[in-house]
C-alpha cells in the first residue's frame, strides 16, 4: 500500500513537471515575440524596474512552502534564459567560430601562408635594440629559408623602469629589414593611436597577452586592413581568449591570428603554464589559425624544442621562438632567448622529427 501510495505521488510530479514546462516554454515564446517588438521599437532587451515589478509580484502571491528569496533566485534564473532568448539568432554564432565557417582561415602575407598546408617558425629577438643586431636574425633566417621575422618595437613591461623598446624608430628597422630580406615583419602594438602608423611599417601587428582586452585596442585593429596575431591573457580562459578575437572581426578585420603563450598558474618553474590542449579546442572550435609562443609560455631554453614539438604535435599552425644574435646582453628576457647556433639547432631538431615540414626551409646552414 505504502509503495502505491509512493508511485501514485511520483505520477503527480511527473504530470505537474510536464505543465511547468509546457507554460515555460509557452512564455520562453512569448519573451521572443517581445523581443522582436522591442527591437523594432528601438527598446533596451534588459528592463530592470519591470523584472522588478515580476518578482515583487510573485513574492507578494508566494504562499509557500518556498520561502521569498527560494522564489526570487528560482524565477530570476528563467528570467535571465528568457532574457538570452532575445537575442537574434544570427548573433549567437559567433564569426570566429567553425559553427559560422567550416573551412580553416588563410592569410596569405608575402607568399607565406598561416594556417595553410605547411606550419610555420615565427622567430626574432624579444625587442629591436638596432639595426645591426636585427640584420643578424634575418641573414640567418634567408640562409635557413625562414620567412617570418617577429621583433618587439613597443614593449609593455612589469616594471616601468624597464627597456620598453624604440618605437617608431623600431618599426622603421623592421620595415627596412623586411624589404631586404622579403620577410613578413610581426611586432606589437600597445595604444589605438598607434595602429595607423604601425601599418606603414610592419606586415603583421600583434596584440600582447597583457592587451589581450583592452577593447579599443581590439577594436581599433578591427578596423585597420593588417593581419592581427592575438596573444592569450595571462590568466584568460578560453572564452574570453575567443570573445577578444570576435572583437576584431566584428569590426571587419577577419585576418586573425590566435596564439597560446602560456597562463599564469600556481607553478614556478616555468615563467608560464603553457596549455597545450588549448590549440585543438581553438582549432574544434574556432576556424582561425593558432601558434604555439614556446619562449613565453616556458621561460626556459631547454624546454623549447620538446614544448615545439608538442604544439606541432597538436596540430598548431606554427611555432613562435625568440632569437638574439647575443642573448646575454640583450635588453630583455635575456635568459629565455636562443642565441643563433642554438637557433639553427632548434630549427634542425624540429625537422628532423618529421613534425615540422617546410620544403622552403634548408637542412643546415
């Protein structure tokens, strides 16, 4: 009798969870016809005094056994999913994502392709300290085939009595340096007012892990024609990591670049934690093409080359590598830098694996 009496109860509950939700989604409809009419009047979506007018009501009628705060924190959760219902559709699938362009992204610069058939190296010296040092890098990489020539023009830094780069001055090196040796030029840009200019000089403009949202920076690059590289925030997850590109392309600019640098964790011995299951999540979910930074995210020379052949391993559409012609005297991250042999050897590790290949990229010097 008991166990009837149970089941005959648990039918009860059933039948009263089939009429919530019938009337839910009954109002979820009607919340999407309002949205509508809101939009074409021009209407805010969000209405606070009226979403406080529903819970006074429903408070003032709640007889129990919920208790006022029960009911307020129940119905403002179907307020908030009603209140999603109303945005139009077209909007919740993002531009970056595979859901909006199933095919990969490649952008072409100079005849090197990222995100194409071939990975790619990114290397060059943290900051342009002069001509002469950035000469060396490039000489190399035209011996070795390298195409791609990152140098830190404007470097934000932790303390601000450190070196923060030459500026203009640095990019007019990259440039000059660029055209000399047919190299796509990569460096960072800190402020807006700095965009247009930058675009003058360099092929490539990067948006550091520490700008990663500053918003107008996002912006401002998405309305300039110039690929973007778009580091990952030292402590972003990977939504807001997705949520700054689609910064860029909302503004127009779809040549966007995502790179995993490392985040900042509870672990000290690497300057970073680098995630390397961060690439193909980014690479499932969105159709941009994403880099490996192996000096940032480890801080240490010897973990380089095995955290290279990890991203390549993963599936990354290249690596990025700091080299100075002489690391020891280098005005920044001096410790983390190859040094050229070093470099050579790096890049003749990676060939070697077979995870690497580039037919444009010589064996040895």
């Amino acid at each position: 009798m008991a166990h009837d009496q149970i089941e005959t109860m648990r039918k009860q509950i059933d039948e009263i969870n089939l009429q919530i939700l019938e009337l839910i989604n009954k109002r979820a409809t009607l919340v999407q016809e309002l949205g509508k009419e809101k939009e074409k009047q021009g209407s805010n979506r969000f209405d606070p005094e009226r979403e406080r007018q529903m819970l006074n009501l429903l408070v003032e009628n709640n007889k129990g056994p919920f208790n006022d705060n029960a009911i307020r924190h129940l119905f403002k959760q179907i307020f908030q999913v009603s209140l999603d219902l109303q945005d139009d559709d077209k909007k919740k699938v993002l531009l970056v994502s595979r859901k909006k362009k199933a095919e990969d992204t490649v952008i072409t610069v100079k005849g090197v392709e990222f995100g194409g058939k071939n990975p790619i190296l990114i290397a060059g010296p943290c900051s342009v300290e002069s001509y002469e040092q950035v000469r060396a890098v490039a000489e190399n990489h035209a011996k070795r085939g390298l195409r791609t020539l990152r140098g830190g023009a404007y470097k934000p830094r932790t303390s601000p009595y450190d070196f923060q780069g030459l500026g203009e001055e640095g990019l007019q090196i990259l440039k000059r340096i660029g055209d000399e040796f047919n190299l796509v030029t990569i460096s960072e840009i800190v402020t807006p007012a700095d965009l247009e200019m930058a675009t003058k000089y360099i092929d490539v403009i990067q948006i550091g892990a520490r700008n990663m949202q500053n918003f107008e920076l996002l912006k401002a690059a998405g309305r300039v024609n110039k690929p973007i590289l778009l580091k990952r925030g030292l402590s972003a997850t990977i939504e807001e990591f997705i949520y700054a590109a689609e910064y860029i392309l909302s503004e127009g600019n779809s040549q966007v670049m995502l790179c995993e640098r490392g985040i900042r964790t509870y672990e000290k011995a690497t300057r970073n934690t680098l995630d390397i299951s961060a690439v193909p999540l980014l690479k499932q979910e969105t159709h941009l093409p994403v880099f490996v930074d192996v000096t940032h995210s480890t801080g240490r020379r010897d973990l380089l080359l095995p955290c290279a052949k990890a991203g390549f391993a993963v599936g990354s559409d290249g690596i990025m590598v700091e080299v100075h012609p002489d690391p020891d005297v280098a005005l920044s991250d001096a410790k983390q830098q190859l040094n050229i042999p070093q470099f050579n050897e790096f890049v003749d590790e990676l060939l070697a694996s077979g995870l690497y290949k580039d037919e444009n990229v010589a064996t040895r010097v």
